[in-house]
C-alpha cells in the first residue's frame, strides 16, 4: 500500500502526536508499506528528505500560526495534488489540514482515516472560543466526510460530544511504545549522576510539553503536592522533561515554595534519550485536570519502563492505568489526594515493585508493529469497500 500520512507537526518537533505517526510510519515500512509523511515546517529544517526507514517526509512552508494551529498555502496545494497513494491517515486536531485533507479525499477518490488524538482546547479566552467553535464545525462537517474515525481507547471516544450518526464511524486501535527500547533492565545511574540525585533518593517523574495550552497537564497542582510529600518523604526529587512557555511560570512557582532543590527542570528531551530518564525513577506522574488525555505515549512508555504511574482519574487513562494493580488513580486537581498517592506508592515498596512488574506486562500487549498491523487491516478495509 502507498499510505499518505498528513500531521500539523512532526519530528524534530516533540510531542505526543509527533512520537505517535513517527513510530507508526516506521512499523508500516517495516510490514512493507511506502509510507510519505505530508507536515507543516514549524522547525525550519530541511523540506523535503527520506528517512534511513524510507519514509518520505514533505515539510510545507508555515505561513501563519495561532497557538499551535497552522496556516501553509503550500501544504493546501501539496494536498490536493496528492493522488498516487491508495489512503490517507490524518492526525487531529489539525485545524485546517483536516478540511484540506477531507476536500483533496473526495476530490481524488481516495479514502480517509482520521486518528483522534484530543480535543486541544485549552488556553487563554480568545483561543478557547475559536478552538471550540472550530471543535464543533469539524465534528459536524468535517468528521461526516471521513471514511472512519481512530480513537486510541474506548472510554475516550466515548466520553466526547459527536454528532447523530458519527459513531458508526469510530474504530478502535491502541496506541503502542517500543517495547525493546524502553526496558525495566536499563540503568538510569548516569541521569541520576547528571542531576546528582543520590540512588538513594525517590525520584518522580513527568514527560509533556509545557506550554500554556498544556496547562489541563496541571503540572502547578503537581508542584504543589510536592510540597505535602516532603514533609513525609524528605529526600524526593520530581524530575519535569519538557519545555514551552509556561515552564517560565512553573519555575517561578517552584522559587515561590522554596522547592528548587527537589525539582529538577530537565527542559525538553530528545526521543531517543528518554529511555534512560525514565530508568532513573521510580514512579511516573501524569496528573492531568482533564481532557484532552486520550491514550498518552509517554504513559505507555513509562509502563513499559517498569514503572508505577500515579495519573488522573480521566477518560483514556482510566482505561490504561489499572487501579491497584499498575498503578494509582487519583481525582483530578485534588492535591491532597495526590500528594497521599505520591507518599503511599513511594513508602509501600512492595507495591511499588509488584505495579511495576505488572506495568511493564500491560504494557507488552501495545507494541508499534501491533498498531501498524490493526493500522493496515483497516487501511485494506477501506481501500476495498
């Protein structure tokens, strides 16, 4: 099959989204399948090149960009002059390049499949009201011009508004994280040696982007509990990977409450790299407010590290983290249940081992060639209906 994947971002663009059509492309090529990836060039690197895997990458010049959603007249007439391939598999949100994508689908005949990764609509009063205006015209019209719509878990798809008649249209394929990359076996003796935190010492950690759309990631509620659990746990460390501009605000806060010590801002980090952050903790925090969490990369692969995670008790998640088994539900923006869960879970080392172990064998059920595989069976679907 010749497969069009289409992202608003792409690597070395870091992100969830990013992460997931990277890994996704690579298992594809690897099953046999030519894979192009169509992108908008937020990072200004080299437009156009073939990956080592053979994945052909078409980055399109960025016009205009509002809060994370792009404008590119290049990518309107790239898209519809895309005729050679047998499907496209577009990544939303992605405002715009979904109505172009949708548009050039009926114009060439070619089938399309969407994968929802969330809703993003979280920000200042200006971006919430035209994201949710544009939320509820994609659902309404876009959305009615796909082939078939991905969640990544039930629970998510199921929690969100969409119209009479759309869900008929859903299918379900998990997420997944590469399995032999991401080991209970590595050893994180050499990050715990940069940010010199003792082997001794508890050591949490977060994986997100830091933006201030990414504030429902409520990473301020985190720091806070912070404050609760060293009155109990004196030498924890919370390890926050990410950058964007409300890591600004965080570090503030984090002076605010005297906490400069116990926090480390490790700032964003590279993909391939992240293995070995994730072997220096103990336990994984993704204590977001609310949606749009619907199947986080960085969750799996935490869990496929071995690791505990303490997360939000949010659609998707819920669906992921297994409550007293891999780990700790907790009610969204309660720090005193948090904080509790952060103690219990780093005091309880049985616990803590036992939800590890049981962690990494979830996690070994969602691989990326697994996701290529239930990817391909409903490209064939569509391409032969």
């Amino acid at each position: 099959m010749k497969i069009l994947q289409i992202t608003g971002f792409y690597p070395p663009s870091l992100g969830g989204i990013q992460l997931f059509v990277q890994s996704l492309s690579k298992s594809l090529v690897e099953i046999g399948h030519q894979v192009d990836v169509l992108t908008i060039n937020t990072e200004y690197v080299v437009p156009e090149e073939i990956t080592p895997h053979g994945i052909r990458i078409q980055r399109c010049k960025q016009d205009f960009n509002y809060h994370r959603g792009l404008f590119s007249l290049e990518f309107f007439f790239r898209m519809l002059a895309s005729r050679a391939y047998d499907i496209f598999h577009i990544h939303v949100p992605f405002p715009y390049g979904l109505e172009v994508a949708v548009l050039s689908s009926k114009l060439s005949g070619i089938p399309i499949v969407a994968t929802h990764h969330g809703q993003g609509l979280h920000g200042n009063i200006m971006y919430t009201t035209i994201a949710g205006s544009y939320s509820i015209f994609s659902r309404v019209i876009s959305f009615r011009l796909l082939n078939t719509i991905v969640f990544l878990t039930r629970s998510y798809a199921q929690s969100i508004w969409l119209p009479n008649g759309l869900r008929q249209k859903i299918r379900i394929v998990p997420t997944g994280a590469d399995l032999d990359t991401f080991l209970p076996a590595r050893n994180g003796y050499q990050i715990r040696k940069k940010y010199a935190v003792p082997e001794s010492s508890p050591l949490l950690i977060f994986v997100g982007h830091l933006g201030k759309t990414n504030r429902y990631k409520g990473i301020d509620i985190l720091i806070k509990a912070l404050n609760k659990v060293l009155k109990e746990v004196e030498d924890v460390k919370l390890l926050i990977i990410g950058g964007g501009d409300w890591l600004p605000e965080l570090k503030s806060l984090s002076r605010k409450l005297n906490l400069e010590d116990a926090i480390i801002f490790a700032g964003p980090v590279e993909n391939q790299f992240l293995p070995d952050y994730y072997a220096a903790a103990d336990v994984f925090v993704l204590h977001s407010l609310r949606g749009p969490e619907n199947s986080p990369v960085v969750l799996f692969e935490a869990m496929a590290s071995g690791l505990p995670a303490i997360a939000s008790d949010l659609p998707g998640v819920n669906e992921i983290v297994r409550q007293e088994e891999t780990g700790v539900l907790v009610e969204p923006r309660n720090t005193l249940e948090l904080s509790a869960a952060i103690v219990r879970v780093l005091l309880d080392t049985d616990f803590q081992s036992s939800a590890g172990k049981k962690a990494r064998i979830f996690a070994e059920r969602y691989s990326w060639d697994q996701c290529a595989q239930d990817m391909k069976i409903l490209y064939r679907e569509l391409i032969n209906r």
